[in-house]
C-alpha cells in the first residue's frame, strides 16, 4: 500500500512540476525558518536577519553548484529574501512568516470567490496542466469534482493560515507549522485530492475528455486517467 502511494505520489509530483509547491526546495521551505527563529532567540533582529541572508547566499551557490534549475534557485532565494525584508519592516521575526500567511489566505479567499461563481480553481489549475478543453471541465458531470476538491484546498489553506495568524506573536509555533505544513506534505494532500477527484469522476458518470471531443453520447466509460 505504501508502496503504490509512493508511486501515485512521484507520478503526481511530475504532473504538477510547474507549480510552486512542487518545486519549494527543502533549503527554502525548512531550513531558512527554523535557521533564523533559532538564532532570533539568540540573537538581535538584525543580526539574525544578515546570518540567515549569509546562510541563503550559501544554499543559492550550493544549488547551482549541484546544477539545480537556476529559476527554481531564484525563486527559493527571491522568497527567503522577501521574508527577511518584512520582517526588518515589521519589526519582529514572526515578520518572517507573514508573506507565507499572506499567501496561503489570498490563494484561500480566491479559491472560495471561484466556487462561489461556479468556476472552481482547480479547473484552471488542470486545465493549464493538462490543455483539456475548458466546456469539458464546465460539464455538469465533471464540474462537481473540482468544486469539491477546490473546497479541500481552501479549507486546508484557510486553516493553516488562520492558526498562523492566531499564533502571530510567538515564531518558534509558525516555524513549526511552516515544518508541518512543508512542501511535501502538501503534495501528499495533492496525491489524496488527486486521487479522490479521480474516483469522483467516475461516480459521477460523465464522459472522458476523448469522449467530450468527440461528441460521445451517454453512456461514458469516463475519465479514468490524469484530474
């Protein structure tokens, strides 16, 4: 069983290799945070804040030491350094954290706004992925499982970034959460929703995307393959 999990979870992780979540390196996502709300206890602001920049200028060159893509190095220490700016403006290491927060309830209320229009993200998400048609996703057989999938997604985001709010004043507890919400625990939601949507499709009876394209009519063998 864990066996076929692992493999659902690395075919997935290559489906989605463009999204952000799929490329947050462990340097980026772990050990930037925990580095720096380690030394702030420690420390001032501003020299936990220089030894964290020395610590990602010392990752970046790793990385491209290792020839890692150099847009996902970028964007690994764009991010850190972002965070590190807010927090010298805000004043206090929990400043670190607040473009992450930011994020995730952005992502939160946009998803809840495209539910609400019957335009579930997720569609989008897919259909950037995998270039189905857009009338296919649309279909009233195929719609509900991306609504409920895009209702999982906004929960989860909801939650995360609330409690972070709630817990604001205190760093070392977004550290932690930042530890337990990773990359790859998200991609481990991304697999159970992933699979989910799938056997919601085929509940739901509709017809495959070749079957849409070609004017198929019922009944469907429906999609069996990709979300």
């Amino acid at each position: 069983m864990f066996g076929s999990f692992k493999n659902k979870f690395d075919d997935i992780k290559k489906d989605y290799k463009e999204l952000p979540i799929a490329n947050e390196n462990f340097l980026d996502a772990i050990l930037a945070p925990v580095f720096f709300v380690t030394i702030s206890r420690f420390q001032d602001l501003q020299t936990s804040i220089i030894l964290t920049g020395i610590l990602i200028m010392f990752t970046f060159l790793y990385r491209i030491l290792r020839k890692e893509s150099l847009r996902n190095s970028l964007i690994g220490v764009g991010g850190t350094s972002i965070a590190l700016l807010i927090a010298q403006i805000q004043g206090s290491a929990s400043g670190f954290f607040l473009p992450g927060i930011i994020r995730d309830l952005s992502v939160a209320l946009i998803g809840f706004i495209s539910i609400l229009l019957g335009r579930p993200f997720t569609i989008y998400t897919s259909k950037s992925i995998r270039g189905w048609p857009l009338d296919w996703f649309l279909h009233k057989n195929v719609k509900p499982a991306y609504r409920e999938v895009a209702t999982i997604w906004v929960i989860f985001l909801s939650i995360k970034g609330l409690l972070q709010l709630y817990f604001f004043s205190s760093p070392e507890i977004l550290a932690i959460i930042k530890l337990a919400t990773s990359n790859q625990t998200t991609i481990a939601l991304l697999v159970l929703t992933y699979i989910y949507g799938q056997r919601k499709l085929i509940k739901l009876g509709g017809p495959s995307v070749e079957e849409f394209k070609n004017k198929v009519p019922p009944p469907w063998s429906g999609q069996k393959s990709g979300f």
